[in-house]
C-alpha cells in the first residue's frame, strides 16, 4: 500500500486521505453542531468532553498524515501506517460513541437520534473514502459495529423480538446498499482519474505540436524573409532608374510586400493560436498614426477612383498608451478590405471618442464602404480563419483570409471588440471599440524614406569627419548626401581579411567600416547593395566564429548581426565578442533579427547588442538603425570629452 504520488497518479490510500483531509473543517463543525444538540440529553459536561476529544482527535489526525498532505507529498513509514490507520478507526468509533450516549443517558428519543446520526456518519466516510478500501474500512467499521448493537438495545429496552429482526435486516441492507453505492463512486474515480490522465497527455502532445509548429514556421520566416529582404532592397535601388526600370521596380516591390504580408499573417496567426502573441503598451500619438494611415491608403483610394473621407477626427485625442503597431496593423487591414472589395463610390473613417475618467479615452473607429456588403451567412464566417466568406473571393481578390481573423484577436488582446455590420447591396462597416490609457509622453514617430534615411547617414558621417576645432572654427555641417564611391557591380561582400590593426593609420577621413554577418550570402549582398552609395567599407562573415576572427584583425564602427545562425548564433558571438575585450569589445552591434517579440529583444539586449533590424531588411530600416548607433556613439564621445575638459 503506497501513500505517494507516482508522476501524475496518486495511490487511493493518499488520494482518499487528502480528500479526508480537505473536510477537515467540516468534521470539525458538525463535531460541534452535534455537540451541542445532544446536551439536552446527556448533560453539558458530557457534551463539553465529547466535544474537546473530537476536535483534539482531528488535530492529531492531521498531525499522523502530515507527510501526505504537505506539497510535495512525502512517503510514510510502514509504522506510521498503521497509526493512521488506527487514528481515523479511533476518529469515526469517537463520533459514533456518541451514539451510544444518546441511547444510554435518553432512552428511546435518544435512539431515534442516534438512529439519524450513525446513517449519516456512515455516507460521510463512504463519499470521503474513494478509491481506498483501507480507508473505507477503518472509517465505515465502526459505524457499522454501533448499528448492529440497534437491535440489542431495542430488546434490552422491552422491544419485541420481532422489532429486533426488522432493526437487524433494516441494518444489513442499509450496510449493503452504502458498499455498493462506495463501489460505483470508486469506480467512477478511477474512470475519471484515467480520463483526466488521457487529457493531459493529450494537452501535452498538443502543446508540443504546437511549439514544433511554432518553430517549424519561425524557421521558415526567418528563410523566406531572406528573399524577400533582398527583393525589397533590389528594388528600391531600383527606383532611381528611367520610367521603364521604376515600373519594373514598383511592380518587383509590390509583389515583395504581397509575399511579405502574407507571411507576416501565417507567422500572427500561429503565435495567435499558440497563446503566444502579446500587445505592448507604450505613449504614442494617436492622431499622427490615423494621418499616417490615411496617408498610406489615399494613392490606393484614389487610383480606383473611390472617394476617402474622415469623420470626427477633432474628437481624437493626440497622447495614449497602447499598442501603436499593433492598432496600425489592425487598420490597415480593415482599410486594406474596404477597398479591396469597394468598386466605386466611397471609404470613410469614422472617429469618436471621449474621455473616461479618470485615466483615459473610450474610442470607437469605423472604417465603412460602399461595397456589395454581405448577407448573414457571410457575416458568420466573416473571422474564421481562411475563410474568404465566397467561393472565389480569394481567387478574385487575393489575400491569405487570416486579416479580420487576427485584428479580431488583436483587438481582444488590447481588451477591445472588433465587429462587423453588413447587408447586401449596403456595404459594410468595421467598428473597433477600446479603451487607451491616457499617455505620459509622446513622441511621434516617423517613417523616413529611402532618401531621408541615407540623407540622415550622411548628416552624421559629415560630423564625424569633420575636423576637430574650436567652436568659432566648427564649419556648418553639410545637408548633402555624401558622394558615393566607387562601387563594382553587385557582388558578394569580399571577406578578406583587413591589414594587421598595428598597420592601420588612425585617419578621420577614412570610410565608415563596418562588418555583416550573416550565414546567407543574399543578405549580405543586401546590405552592401544598400551601403554602398555612402561609401562604407564593407566586411562580411558567414557566421560567428568568422565574425570573431575578422574583429580580432580590424577595428570597426559597427557591426551587423544575424542572430539565427548555425554553430555559433549571433547572441553568443556578441557575448564572446564583449568577454574577450579586443578592439571591438565596445563597437556597437545591431541584431538583424526575425524574431522581434519582446523576450526575443530583451536576450538580444542582455547578450550585449545595442539595436536590431528586422527582417526581411529594408533600406530605411538598415539607415535608420545605422543612423541610431552612430548618433549614440558620436554623443558618447562628445559625452566622454566634456567630462575630461570638465576635469
């Protein structure tokens, strides 16, 4: 007889003391309620001893089982078994003498009570005690001996005989029934223990399915976002062509964003499923995302010939706290339907808010159409998952049919409500309703074009060039692009090594040199393609022991840091790179990353990496980040030069 736990199974012995042991208190309340109604009978002073043994005989029960009830449970000697044993055999005979009281000190009113009584103690231990013979049979035993002494005690008090039998057989069924009713709630314990065993392993075959999933699908957008990566970039270089090439260009960069979308839902939607999407909560400026997106969709309005109108956009308050990409991503998904499926006539946005005190603003945003709308059967299956709501509507009009799907979600997450509202022949309306916090701060953001991003880069490599002077020396800094240097046609970025450090002249003028590293050549080539016009000196690893070598040999500005890479990963190399304290033991690394969930980032940062990019790379993205650590290098030189004048 085992009384621990065995992994997910717990023996009837344990299982049944720990069910004893939660009723605990309700012994202890029906101990006293007895108590005290059987006074009248036999006298407070037997009543009041009766009482101080039954709660004392509870306390020590729980003493005895100790090791069973604590958390983790602890096996019991063999010895102390069978003191639990006779500890709850000495529990129930207790509560049952009091039976014997009532018959003895009240006569026959006192039986009639200890008729009720005993019947009643007998089905509490029967319900407390499944799964465990033993535990039934220390506990029901007594019960059953003071029911057979009925029949004696009627004839003892002048009962017939006859009165006796009937009391006897009454005895006996009543015992019979109690065993066969412990057999069933046995039986159905076992059952539901071995069902319940069932579903966790069932739910942990599941979750294992989904997280190879999730890996599965992390591994190939990270894969697919390489090419795609490089199709964006080709073709925004492209653009500064004649009409004929940015045509091509535009349409090369147009089905990059498509394929680029389409896998950023499968990606939202798998983290969705596996519980593992999050909403961030930071200020932003709710009015300067609306024009933004207003801005975004007006050349698609208009190229359809629709009409875009906005409604109630003074009631929009400016500072909040939420989740700005997540709301923007929700936005342009509904914009996205709304002119998808509207031929002609009108897309409007419709806002309102107002304030909830005291700490933010109730907000409501529709975006409506003018579209053929949809019956009810469609507004059913509208946010299931890959259902286009008609045969032929993803065909027609593209798209993976997971857009409404995941903004419902996120909505939710927010601890908003997305619905739709639709008739044939009447278009359709989106309403997102949610509650946005009121902001501290806000700083609105940007999105910088291709030329604004490499004009930013040139703005602080002219300062970082710049001659050393006083401050009536200091020549204003220049607004135009640096010229590009000499560039071969596109090629793998060269990877050998640069001259030994001590070889190297400490020359302001020199380019800015950086180093890629990246397991994919098509990155690479990404990012030269992008950096060139500045005339950056380039250096590439194909993965992190490379990126090691090259550090030892040559100093750089920055370095760009893939971190999924085979052997030794981007984090780990960053790591390696700070410990080992050489020439770029504090050049700042900037993470090109797929992964940019927020525990994604924080090991990123935590490894040593001051930035990160992600995938799949873009020009504006790649300068920006660029822009961000030199900017943060040259205020911490600047920073370190004041401090030692100060001194």
């Amino acid at each position: 007889m085992s009384d621990t736990t065995g992994g997910d199974t717990v023996s009837g012995w344990a299982f049944a003391v720990r069910q004893r042991r939660g009723a605990m208190m309700q012994r202890v309340a029906v101990g006293l309620a007895s108590s005290l109604a059987a006074t009248p009978l036999v006298g407070w002073p037997i009543a009041l001893t009766w009482g101080a043994a039954y709660m004392a005989i509870q306390v020590w029960e729980a003493f005895v089982f100790g090791p069973v009830n604590a958390s983790p449970s602890r096996p019991m000697s063999r010895a102390r078994h069978v003191l639990g044993g006779a500890t709850m055999f000495a529990n129930t005979g207790l509560y049952g003498a009091l039976s014997l009281l009532l018959w003895v000190f009240g006569g026959p009113a006192g039986g009639v009570s200890a008729a009720i009584m005993l019947p009643a103690a007998m089905v509490y231990s029967m319900v407390n005690a499944p799964r465990s013979l033993t535990v039934l049979a220390c506990t029901v035993t007594p019960q059953i001996l003071y029911m057979t002494a009925f029949p004696l005690l009627l004839m003892q008090m002048g009962a017939p005989p006859a009165t006796a039998v009937t009391a006897a057989a009454a005895v006996t069924i009543f015992v019979i029934y109690c065993l066969s009713v412990w057999r069933g709630l046995a039986e159905r314990a076992r059952r539901e223990q071995k069902d319940r065993l069932l579903a966790e392993d069932h739910a942990a075959r599941l979750r294992k399915a989904l997280d190879e999933q999730g890996a599965f699908l992390a591994a190939i957008g990270h894969d697919l976002r390489t090419p795609i990566g490089a199709i964006l970039s080709g073709a925004a270089e492209l653009r500064g062509g004649d009409l004929q090439v940015r045509q091509k260009a535009e349409l090369i960069t147009d089905a990059g964003q498509m394929m680029k979308s389409l896998l950023d839902d499968l990606l939202d939607h798998s983290r969705i499923e596996a519980g593992r999407m999050k909403v961030e909560v930071a200020d932003f400026d709710l009015r300067a995302l609306l024009a933004q997106t207003l801005r975004l969709w007006r050349g698609a309005v208009e190229a359809k010939g629709l009409r875009l109108r906005i409604e109630g956009a003074h009631r929009i308050p400016a500072g909040v706290r939420g989740d700005a990409m997540r709301l923007r991503q929700v936005l342009n998904n509904l914009m996205s339907n709304a002119v998808k499926f509207t031929a002609q006539g009108d897309v409007t946005l419709r806002l309102n808010a107002w304030s909830e005190e005291p700490s933010g603003y109730a907000l409501l945003i529709e975006v409506a159409d003018t579209g053929p709308g949809m019956t009810s059967d469609q507004l059913g299956r509208l946010f299931k998952p890959f259902d286009q709501t008609a045969d032929g509507v993803g065909a027609a009009h593209g798209g993976s049919g997971l857009g409404l799907s995941i903004s419902r979600n996120l909505i939710e997450l927010m601890g908003g409500r997305l619905t739709a509202r639709s008739a044939p022949g009447q278009g359709a309306r989106f309403t997102v309703s949610l509650f946005l916090p009121r902001a501290d701060a806000v700083a609105t953001a940007t999105v910088p074009t291709l030329d604004d991003s490499r004009l930013a880069v040139a703005r602080v490599l002219a300062e970082r060039r710049a001659p050393e002077a006083g401050p009536a020396r200091a020549a204003p800094v220049r607004t135009a692009p640096v010229a590009p240097a000499p560039a071969p046609a596109l090629a793998p970025a060269r990877v050998e090594p640069e001259p030994p450090l001590a070889a190297q002249a400490d020359d302001e003028d020199r380019p800015l040199r950086l180093l890629v590293v990246d397991d994919h050549d098509i990155n690479r080539r990404a990012v030269q393609l992008i950096l060139q016009p500045l005339g950056c000196d380039i250096v590439a690893a194909a993965d992190g022991l490379a990126a090691l070598d090259r550090c030892r040999e040559t100093v750089f500005d920055v370095i760009f840091m893939d971190v999924r890479m085979p052997e030794l990963d981007g984090r780990e190399t960053t790591r390696r790179l700070r410990a080992e304290g050489g020439p770029n033991a504090a050049t700042p690394v900037v993470a090109v990353t797929a992964d940019t969930a927020p525990e994604d980032i924080a090991a990123c940062q935590a490894a040593g990496m001051a930035y990160f990019v992600p995938k799949p790379l873009t020009p504006p993205a790649l300068l920006g980040a660029l822009q961000h650590v030199l900017e943060e290098t040259q205020g911490g030189g600047a920073q370190a030069e004041g401090d030692q004048a100060a001194a």
